[in-house]
C-alpha cells in the first residue's frame, strides 16, 4: 500500500506553501508575498500521530488563462487533484469569500473526493471573521494560522482521520537531488524518467524555484527524486526568489544521498558546473554526471571519450565518477540512469574488511613509505573502514599530523584501485595511535 496523498489548493497568495511549510516542519516551499511563486507541485513527506502521507502543495488557480504559464499551473493543479486522497481547500480569512473560491468548490465537487476546508491566516481561536465561508455549503472551515501555528493541530487531527493509517516505511528511500545551472534540462529529465510532465518545463530560464519531491520505484526500490531550482553565479543572483532557491538547492543537496548533475552536452562543462559538483562532493554526496541533449551534439566514437577527458582535466575528482549521455527531449539512455544510481548506491555502502583493508595498506607501503619527517620516524600501524556513506577509511599513525597531504592522495588513489567506490568520495583520515 503506498502513502496516501493529500493536496493543497486554493487561489494564489492564501499561504498554502506557509501552511504546507507548517506542516512538513522544514521550510520545504518558498514563501513570497509575490503572488503566483510556487509553480509546480512540491511534494513532501509527513508524518502525525503514527499516520504518514504525501503532501502537495500547488500553485494557484485564477481565472487569467491567457499565459501559457497560467495553463500550465493549471494543469499541473488538476494532475495533482486526480492524484490526491484528500483534497484541503485553503482560503484566506482576512481577505474574506473570493468568486474564485467558489469556483474552486464546483473543482472539488466533479472529483467526487474527499475534501476540507481550510480557512487560513486566523490569528485568534475566538475569532469569527471566517464564518462567512459557510456559505460555501461544504461544511465546518477549520481556522488555522499557518505562520503562527495555531489551530494546526487540530487541522491534522481532522486530516488524518479522513486518510487511511499507515505506518512510516521500514526501507529508507534513495533520494536523488538533480543539480545543476538554470535551464540545462533538469525538469524535462525528471518527467522523461517518471514518464509523465511533473514539473513544469519552460524556455524561461529558472522555471523551477523550490525544490520538488517526486517519488517513484524501480526495481523495487524507491527513489525520491528532487528537482531543484538551478544555481547562478552569486553576481547573478537578482532577486530574493533566486537567493533562496540558491539556497534550498544547497539544501537539497544536503539531504540527497547521490546528486545528479545535469551538464549541456553543447556547452560541455562548464566553471559553475565544477562549482555545484564540488558542493555535492565535499558534501559527502554520491555522484552522477548526466550530459544532456546529447542528441544534438555531432559525434564520432571518440567524442564521449573526449568530453571525459576535457571534463576531468578540469577537476580531477571528476576521475571516480560516472558519465551517463543522454537527451531527456527523445529519451536516449535516460533509464540507464537509474542502473547508475543503483551501482553507485551499492558502491556507497560498501564495506571492506578491516583485514583486507591492512593487506592493502602494507602493499602501498611497500610501494612507497610516507616521507619522514626531520627528527621523527613517521609510521603507518593499521586501518580500518569506519564508515560508509560516504566510504571512510581511517589510518592510524604514531604521527598523523606530520603525514603529508601528497602522501594521503597516494593512500587513497591506492584504496581505490582496489575497491572503487564508483561515484563517492572517499574519505581517508590519519588518527593517532593510542598509547
């Protein structure tokens, strides 16, 4: 049985991302007094009193269908209804009972779902300024104030006796955090990967603001795929929308397990996009390079090799991590994706044997001993994994801090050679010897 679903709609600006925000409890969706910033359908998991579910919020109906924006908010707020368990009309309680409002009522009646409705931005229990959306004829509004808090509680009691009780999931789910400059495809790849249009694709350069929560299984796996808005060059960064969907992009990337980084094939790789995958690697992220419209590129057998080659002079950590070259416009090897994810995952929590890992330590110090320090004999007694995810090997030393930096490459690069960890960093650390 999967998770139940429960969406947010209502007109635009009558704080349906504050009130998804309230209840995911981590600021998941921007919040602007600029009407119409969310866009796409946020998904998010949450949890009370033993009962989980899938929230989504969605960006606003109007009346105005003349931008092709507008449609496509539209559409994406009646896939999210013809998904939803349970549908909460959210309306705003200063501004009072709104044409559209009723509108949106006629919405939810055609579903023929379930329904509450939702009067936010009540500040006081005692309050009567909501009673007027009685008058709606759907029952009891249930007063909230979704920047306060209150009533909240009460409003999640009301939902969760309407959806079906499950427990949280016993598998923790893969989440994949696709990362990447403006406009580079990273929409258009997550719907070609779950094949349907979930987010909304556009020529505008950053379309996508927050960053997106899609679930979807393969192989019996589920992996939560998160589309995020694209980071800009900080001198890019214009407006208070993009500064923190710069930030929720880092933030994305932190929760991730393995990002995906999606590269114009045209363009090849660029400074901002060593930035970005420097941010997931340092962050302790497994990592795929996804080079996209790689349809459009004239090739020959060595082409792929080159754009590796070029890539990897740049940044030579790039070295351990895999190239996938795909176009999300025809579908070329976009599900091989997936295969990589699953390797570089199985490659994430690997774990060697403190025994194999001492063999392999006394072959490269066979190789090459450490270089010693003036007056002090440097020596390397053993190792050991000690974590995975990312892969953590450490070594103990009569002396780590003398050990030199060149030298702990050498150990690494060694570590790797043997057991790859494809796609992860790998993490070696000097510790001392206890006495």
């Amino acid at each position: 049985m999967s998770l139940p679903v429960v969406a947010l709609v209502g007109r635009p600006n009558v704080g349906k991302s504050a009130l998804f925000n309230r209840i995911v409890g981590d600021g998941a969706a921007i919040v602007s007094d600029e009407a119409g910033t969310t866009r796409d359908r946020h998904f998010a998991r949450a949890e009370w009193n033993g009962s989980a579910f899938w929230l989504v919020d969605t960006g606003g109906i109007t009346d105005d269908s003349r931008g092709q924006m507008e449609q496509e908010i539209r559409r994406q707020v009646d896939e999210a209804i013809a998904e939803a368990d349970l549908l909460l009309l959210v309306v705003d309680a200063r501004a009072g009972l709104h044409p559209i409002d009723e509108r949106i009522v006629e919405i939810l009646r055609e579903t023929g779902k379930p329904y509450l409705l939702v009067a936010n931005k009540v500040d006081q229990p005692t309050a009567t300024d909501y009673y007027e959306f009685y008058a709606l004829g759907i029952g009891d509004p249930i007063p909230v104030s979704a920047i306060s808090g209150k009533q909240s509680g009460d409003l999640l009691d009301a939902l969760v006796a309407r959806i079906p009780t499950m427990p949280p999931e016993a598998v923790e789910s893969l989440r994949v955090a696709v990362i990447g400059r403006p406009n580079v495809g990273k929409s258009s790849f997550v719907n070609r990967l779950l094949g349907e249009d979930r987010l909304v694709v556009s020529d505008e350069a950053g379309t996508t603001r927050d960053a997106i929560d899609t679930p979807m299984k393969y192989h019996g796996r589920e992996l939560v795929f998160v589309d995020t808005a694209g980071l800009r060059r900080q001198s890019r960064v214009e407006d208070g929308i993009e500064f923190y969907s710069g930030l929720r992009t880092r933030k994305a990337i932190e929760r991730a397990d393995i990002c995906c980084l999606l590269v114009d094939a045209q363009a090849g790789i660029q400074g901002q996009d060593l930035k970005i995958a420097h941010l997931a690697w340092d962050a302790g992220r497994g990592l795929v390079i996804v080079v996209n419209k790689w349809d459009l590129m004239e090739k020959d057998d060595k082409t792929a090799a080159r754009f590796e080659r070029d890539a990897r002079e740049k940044a030579p950590f790039l070295n351990f991590i895999p190239f996938v070259y795909t176009s999300a416009l025809t579908g070329q090897r976009v599900t091989k994706v997936l295969d990589v994810l699953l390797e570089v995952e199985a490659e994430r929590v690997k774990r060697i044997s403190t025994s194999k890992v001492n063999e392999r330590l006394e072959e490269l110090l066979r190789r090459r001993q450490p270089p010693q320090a003036a007056g002090r004999e440097i020596r390397l007694m053993y190792a050991t994994q000690v974590e995975v995810a990312p892969p953590t090997i450490a070594v103990f030393s009569n002396h780590p801090d003398l050990v030199e930096e060149h030298y702990i490459r050498f150990l690494h690069n060694g570590f790797r050679e043997s057991w790859g960890f494809t796609g992860n960093p790998l993490r070696v650390i000097l510790r001392r010897k206890a006495a």
